[in-house]
C-alpha cells in the first residue's frame, strides 16, 4: 500500500509545479519530501504546516498497477466506486463526500470537466504510466482553489528527469482480461532547461460492467504529457505544461443493453512565466482545457466543456518569520450539450500570509473572494496551525469554508429550471497528531468534520419548466455532514521488513439518512519484505464494510476483504521485473449495486530506466 507517512501543503491551481522545488540551477536534486511547491500560495516545509496531504510516490504507484486510483483508494480517508473496470466511470471519495466536490489537477491544469452533469473528472481513466507522484489535499480548500474543493484536490504531478543529459523510463506490462500497456518518458536536463516527453498507450478486453450480462467491456486510452522549462537570466524563467489523451471505453447502457460506447479526448496547455523584481517573486500563467465526449446513442450524444484561465501570483517575505502571498485570476467556463452552448466566468483576488514566530509553530491564513457571472460573490477562508510539542510530536488543525458553484449542467442544461441557482456552501475542520519514532516510522491520528448546505439536487418545484415533468436541478432542504477519524502509519520492524497501515470510520449523512456509497469503515493493511538485496514481496489486505447504496431506501451492499501479493526483482539498479496476483481468494464483491468488480487478475512486466 501507499508509504502512508502524513504529508502537509498548502497548494493552489494557479502555478504548475516549480521546477525550484525540485531541483537547483547546479543540477542538484532537493529532497521532494522536505519542501514541495504544487504552484502554492508559498512554499511550506511538509513536516511542518497544519493542511494535511497524503503523497504517493511514482514507485508506489507503478507497482499498485494502471489505475491510479489503486494506490489512492489505500490512503486514509480516500475510497472508490467504479462502474465496472479500467477506463470506467468512476468516483473518488475523500472524507465520505464525491467527486463533484474534489478537484483534479495535472501539472497545475484543471481537468474537471465543465460539460458534466456536475463539474468534475472521471478518476477511472486516470493511468497510472507517466505519472511521478499524487498529492491527496484534504478538506475544505476552497480559499486556496476556489469552486468544487470542499473535499478536497487531487494533485497530478507527471515524469520530470532527475539527472543532468538525457534520461528516461519506459515499462511494459500485460496482464488479466487481455490487457497490455506500455509508456515512454524522455527528458533532457541541464542547468538551465527542463524538458520531460511521456507517451503511453493501454488496451484491455476488460470485463462485463454490469452483473446482468457476460459481455466484456474494453478500454482504450493513448495519453501524451510534455513539460518544458527554461532559465532565459537569473530572473526569468518560462515554460509550459501540456497534455493530450484518447479514449474510448465500452460500457453496458442498462441491464438489457450491452452496446455503450464513449469516445472521449482531453487537451489542455498551460504556459508560464516567472520574474523577480527585488525581493518578490512574480508569476503569470494562462492555461486552456478542453474535454469532448461523444455517445452515439446517448440521450446528450456530444458533450464539450473548455476552460480558459489567466492567473497571477507574487509571493515575498515582509518580516522575520512572516511571508505574504498576493494574487489575481479569471476563469471563463464553457459548456456544449449537442450544439447549445452555454457560458459563465469568475474573477478571483486572493491572499495568504505564514507566520512562523518560533521553530516550533506555524500559522498560515488564506482569503479568497470569488466575482461570478451568474450569482453573487464568494468569500472563503482557511486557517492552518501546526504546533510541534516535541522533536517527534506535532499536533495540526485546519479550519476552513468553501463552496460549490452549480455547473453550466445545473444552471442551463436539459434538466435546468427556471429558478436561478445558488452555490452550495461548506465548513470543515480537522485536528490531528503524528508521534514520529526516529527512523524507524511513524503514526497518524486525524479527526474530521464536514458541512455542507444550500443544496442542489433534483426534484419537482413550480420552478421547473412545463416540459420537466421528471423534475428540474433545484435548491433543496437540509445539510449533508459527514465526519469520522483517520488512523495511518508505518514501522519498520526490521531493516529488511516494513508494516504499513490505515483505517478510516466516516459517519456522513443528509439530514439523518446515510449517504450511498460510503463505508463506515475502510481498512489497509500492506507488509513489505526485503527477501535478498534485489527481491522485495508484499502482502496487502483490504477491507471494506458497512456500505450502502441504491435509491429509495438504500441498502447494504456485501462486506468484502481482499488480499493482494506483489513481487520487484532488480535485475539491475535501472531494470527490474514485476508482478502481482490481486484478489487472490476471488472474491466476488461490488463497489456499486449492479456492477461488477474484477475477480482474481494476474500481472507483469518490466520497467527499466535510462
């Protein structure tokens, strides 16, 4: 499973990941885990900021297989239903609350998808190939991201090269239900200029989504990703971020209809500048996205949603121990549902100081004000405190509030009424302590509290339209809550053999009825040994229990418990073989009512670097 050591960051969409943060102009590289910038507010020391994150590394990820989401959903408080399997639809969950309240960020590009029903990205065709690590921002982050962060974000960070010259990596894997997969990474570094290539491409047979039928529904995706940088002075730096990917993924339309098919390409670029004037530090970005899918015999059979955003940032220190940051952006979302178009945009102005008074606190304060098109300005705030008691003992609260913007779907789609909508509106708060035990690991313990209000969901008002007989998208009673504790840690009980593990107990619930498809307990345990210098196996366990789901009354879907065994022999120090037999017992379990999950996979391949 996941190194599951909690990480902290404070993280905004703004600016992509700063090549500062990963390396120096000499070439040297700075240890990633000691300071990270994801184009935050301000750079913050991870051991030592109150907002929690989880990271998972390009190895964890590699060896948990081509769905990414296979190392996230065994990080505390994060968990996953799927229709079906790789490439289907399918929704990450953090702290019991979905995917329209989680956003997705790659190499600082947004990739939700403004043409969804609600704005959102489908972590289900997220592989796994070019990818160098994944951050896990809990809470409320609404002051630091704007809309759609009171979960959370996802932080996508892909393949950057670590040495001087020419470098890169290439895998191979084939495995379970005829799939096979193969990526390719090239990049060139020196002391001036960063250039990262990644190309990949994954097929499967798959199997069937749904339990009414034995029709295999495949999955086909080619994914390009480029990063490019370069140092023009000591003040100026330039680069960019793209990419490219093409999809199409078969899926069961009901129980009695086998022929779905959804061709799906994503795009997007973001282009960067940063100067110094003095003893501040500029940047100006523009990113562009766009998503387009197509459903032949869907009831909306062509979906495109485009997002442009020009952003700025300045960031300095004002005093001894006291940091400021100040920025801008605008956002413009558009939306095409078979030809009509529909558009909204945002203005945002947003601020953030750190105070570290003593080595052993640091506050962070975040504001953000948000200028809609179509409804009244937002203001969100966040505060992140972390006190160290002790060399090994660090006590972290966060306190924020956050919202949601109806999507361009709510406010205009097929089923928009005639009212006008409003955002959905949210506090949070966490308090947590990590005891450390010298070299050897350490443990996490996290409380969690959630609010939202203001809802929007479906139902049958005088402000639907006379054509809406169904019901119409609309402001609804009541509050969803959701709150539990987050268990996580790692030891290492010799120095050839690891124990790692996390357990999360969520209670969410609207109004006092339980919420659909979260378990009440989520439970992963790995063990990781070092049988010679170049073997290492790992046993992992999962267990889920006490879900619900379906509508009406909801009921309890089946407890299930998976194990897993994964094999790395080094046949050099840049090559090594892998392998994995994953629900190993074949249990047959469900993640949603009426799909399918996969039964026992088998898998293997090669990864070799260069």
């Amino acid at each position: 499973m996941a190194r599951l050591t909690t990480k902290l960051l404070l993280c905004t969409t703004l600016v992509a990941p700063s090549l500062a943060a990963a390396q120096t102009l000499s070439g040297d590289v700075i240890e990633l885990e000691e300071i990270v910038v994801f184009g935050g507010l301000l750079p913050t020391n991870l051991e030592t900021t109150g907002a929690t994150i989880d990271v998972v590394d390009s190895e964890e990820i590699s060896l948990k297989g081509l769905a990414a989401t296979s190392a996230l959903k065994a990080l505390p408080g994060v968990s996953l239903s799927a229709n079906g399997g790789l490439g289907s639809s399918a929704s990450l969950r953090i702290r019991g609350l979905g995917g329209s309240y989680i956003g997705a960020r790659v190499d600082g590009i947004d990739v939700t998808d403004p043409s969804s029903t609600q704005t959102a990205f489908n972590f289900g065709t997220l592989t796994s190939g070019a990818l160098n690590r994944i951050a896990v921002v809990k809470g409320t982050q609404s002051a630091i991201y704007g809309s759609d962060a009171i979960a959370g974000v996802v932080e996508v960070e892909t393949w950057r090269p670590l040495v001087d010259g020419i470098s890169g990596r290439a895998q191979l894997e084939l495995g379970s239900y005829e799939t096979r997969a193969g990526n390719l990474s090239v990049g060139y570094r020196d002391d001036r200029a960063e250039l990262a290539l990644s190309l990949g491409r994954i097929t499967s047979e798959g199997f069937s989504a749904r339990d009414t039928d034995n029709e295999d529904d495949g999955f086909t995706q080619n994914n390009v990703n480029l990063f490019a940088a370069y140092q023009v002075s000591d003040m100026i730096r330039v680069g960019m971020a793209g990419l490219w990917s093409d999809a199409t993924s078969e899926f069961d339309r009901s129980a009695s209809d086998t022929s779905g098919e959804l061709d799906e390409t994503r795009r997007g670029v973001r282009v960067f500048g940063e100067f110094q004037t003095g003893a501040w530090d500029h940047e100006v970005s523009f990113s562009t996205f766009e998503t387009e899918r197509f459903d032949e015999d869907g009831f909306t059979r062509e979906f495109i949603g485009e997002r442009d955003t020009v952003a700025y940032l300045a960031q300095g220190e004002v005093a001894t121990g006291v940091a400021l940051a100040l920025g801008a952006d605008w956002t413009e979302e558009r939306a095409s549902l078979d030809g009509d178009d529909y558009d909204a945009s945002n203005s945002a102005v947003f601020a953030e100081v750190k105070a570290t008074p003593t080595d052993a606190v640091e506050l962070a304060l975040t504001l953000r004000y948000d200028d809609y098109s179509d409804f009244d300005g937002q203001l969100s705030g966040r505060a992140a405190l972390s006190y160290r008691l002790a060399d090994a003992t660090t006590l972290r609260a966060s306190i924020g509030t956050g919202y949601r913007a109806p999507s361009l779907y709510e406010r205009f789609g097929p089923y928009g009424g005639s009212g006008a909508l409003d955002p959905e509106e949210s506090r949070s708060f966490d308090l947590g302590v990590t005891q450390e035990f010298g070299e050897r690991g350490s443990v996490s313990a996290t409380l969690f509290w959630s609010e939202i209000d203001n809802l929007i969901g479906f139902g049958v008002t005088p402000d639907c339209l006379p054509s809406q007989a169904f019901g119409c998208y609309i402001q609804t009673d009541g509050t969803t809550h959701s709150r539990g504790l987050e268990l996580s840690g790692s030891y290492a009980v010799t120095d050839r053999l690891r124990l790692s593990g996390a357990y999360t107990l969520t209670d969410a619930e609207n109004d006092g009825d339980r919420l659909i498809l979260v378990p009440r307990h989520d439970l992963a345990l790995a063990l990781e040994a070092d049988v010679t210098d170049e073997l290492q196996v790992a046993v992992n366990m999962t267990r889920v229990a006490d879900k619900l789901d379906g509508f009406g009354t909801p009921t309890r879907l089946d407890d299930y418990t998976l194990w897993d065994v994964s094999a790395r022999y080094a046949v050099s120090d840049k090559a090594y073989l892998y392998g994995a037999i994953e629900n190993i017992g074949d249990v047959d379990y469900q993640t949603v009512r009426g799909y399918n999950a996969p039964e026992r996979t088998v898998r293997f391949g090669v990864e070799t670097s260069f």
